[in-house]
C-alpha cells in the first residue's frame, strides 16, 4: 500500500473478546454494601473501632467496585468521531482511583489504629469475631469473582486486590478477637491492625505503581519496548527504527506505533506479516507501521 512521499501503512486492529460479564461487579457491589450496614452496627454495638474501621474500608471497596465495574462498561463503548480511541483508558483511570481510595482508606485505618494502641477501649471480642467470620466469607468469595482476568486486566486486579486485602483484615480481626477474649489485652486488637494496614499498603504500592504508569502512556510492564525495538531494526531491508512508541489504549490493549526507515519500501505482504508476528511475539494487536523509503545517506536514524 503506497501513499505520499512513499510511505506505507499498516493497520492492525484484532477483535477482542470481551471479558468476564459485568454482573460479577454488581454482585460484589450488593455484597459488599449489605456487609458493610452490618458491620457498622456490631462496631456500634461492640464499641470496637476495629470493626466500625473495617466497615469504613469496606465501604470505600464498594466505591472501587462501582469505578471498576463502571470502567469495564465504558471500555466496551465504541469509538466515536471525537473519542476515536473509544473508552477503553477508563478502565486504567479506574484502576488508579482504585488503588489510591485503598491507600487513603489504610491511612484512616491506621490514624485509629495507632489512637487505640494508646488508649485501648473494652471491647465485645465474641461479637467482634462473628462479625469477621461473616467478613472473611463475603469477601473470599467477592475475591474469587474477580480470579479469572486478573493477571491481564490491572482494573480486575485492583478489584481483586481489594477483596482479598479485605479478607485479609476480617481474618486479623478474627485473630485479634481471640487473643483479646483470652488474655483481656485490649491493645492487641489496634497492634494487629497496624501490621494489616502496613500488609495491604505492601500489596498496593505494585497496583499504583502500574496504573499511574498505564496513565501516563507508559508501555505495559509485561512489553520489552527494547526486544521490540530489535525485532523491527532485523526485519530484512530496515535501516534504522524511530519514533518508535508503545503503550496501552485501555488496560489489556497494547498498541505500537513505528516508522521503519527501508529504502526499498513496504508492501502490504511486508507489513502484514511484520504486525502479525509483533502480535505473536509481544501481544501486540493494534499496530501502525509507516515505512519510509530514505536513502542511508538521508538518513539521521541510520547513525
């Protein structure tokens, strides 16, 4: 395919299946939810901020699971004339708001944490403990909805993360009643949520770290921009590769674009099977290529 100047293009553009339904967001919205209007009240009922904490966090998932579960709906929008990317980034700004109402909700939780560790308050350690069985039951099997898709999608990650951080800290408080119903040491309760909220902050830093990256256009941790780089520069002909760019469109859409410097040009045969094992190699399905037919001693790049 020939055009001005005598560059070629190439695009690529693969169907994508659609991931899991939607509906696993609304089941963990409705869970998560009902949950957190119980736990509340045993917080109330148990004077125990541990669980009236916990509730807060939990309450702070549930927004996480409306921006996510809103995300994957936008990201299956099409494209239209002004958003001709469609709506697929949503699902990382998503992921990124996901992440940081999870770092400010262990902010909260460790203020009150460290109150109480200083002026530890009698609690109801059997309520308390009922209580998180229910929690770590709820948020396990919310944890389970989001296993498949988590390793490809980092806005099922974030979800995912959440529920299972959750479910960590139900477990803790579980622990924590115990040992308080046992010895009557009421600062156990805000000593082990202190090591839970240091847990999650642990888990998370790797969940904001990607989604701010995916913001900003950097390519995907999982793409090696530089074997990319040397792929193209061998392809038979190429003199030199620029303006190369790799980044994701949404969170499981990587795309790349490049112009090759090949003084004999491109045809359509070239091309395709360039973007073709760019897919297969590096899971690369939207692809711009522009080939360039610069002589070597035009040519910048070729230095």
């Amino acid at each position: 395919m020939q055009g001005h100047g005598g560059h070629a293009h190439h695009h690529d553009h693969a169907h994508h299946h659609p991931g899991p339904s939607d509906k696993r967001y609304t089941i963990a919205i409705a869970l998560n939810l009902g949950f957190v209007l119980i736990e509340a009240t045993a917080g109330v009922f148990a004077n125990s901020t541990a669980l009236l904490s916990d509730a807060a966090h939990n309450l702070s998932d549930v927004l996480g699971l409306a921006l996510a579960g809103g995300a994957a709906w936008l990201a299956k929008r099409q494209a239209s004339e002004r958003r001709t990317y469609g709506y697929s980034k949503a699902t990382v700004l998503a992921a990124l708001a996901n992440a940081l109402v999870l770092v400010i909700a262990c902010g909260g939780i460790l203020w009150e944490a460290l109150s109480r560790l200083f002026a530890p308050e009698a609690t109801q350690p059997l309520l308390v403990m009922a209580v998180a069985a229910v929690g770590v039951v709820i948020n396990g099997a919310t944890a389970m909805l989001f296993l498949a898709g988590r390793k490809e999608d980092v806005n099922v990650r974030g979800a995912y993360l959440h529920m299972l951080a959750d479910a960590g800290v139900s477990a803790a408080v579980i622990v924590a009643g115990a040992a308080i119903w046992l010895t009557q040491a009421h600062w156990i309760d805000p000593a082990i949520s202190v090591a839970v909220v240091l847990l999650i902050l642990w888990g998370t830093w790797g969940l904001l770290r990607e989604s701010l990256d995916l913001a900003l256009d950097a390519a995907p941790a999982h793409i090696d921009v530089g074997a990319v780089r040397d792929f193209l520069a061998g392809q038979a002909g190429v003199l030199a590769v620029h303006d190369l760019h790799v980044w994701a469109m949404g969170a499981t859409k990587p795309a790349l674009t490049a112009h090759l410097v090949r003084p004999e040009g491109g045809d359509d045969a070239f091309l395709a099977r360039v973007s073709d094992e760019i897919a297969q190699r590096f899971g690369i399905n939207h692809v711009t290529l522009q080939v360039e037919r610069t002589q070597r001693d035009d040519c910048a790049e070729c230095d």
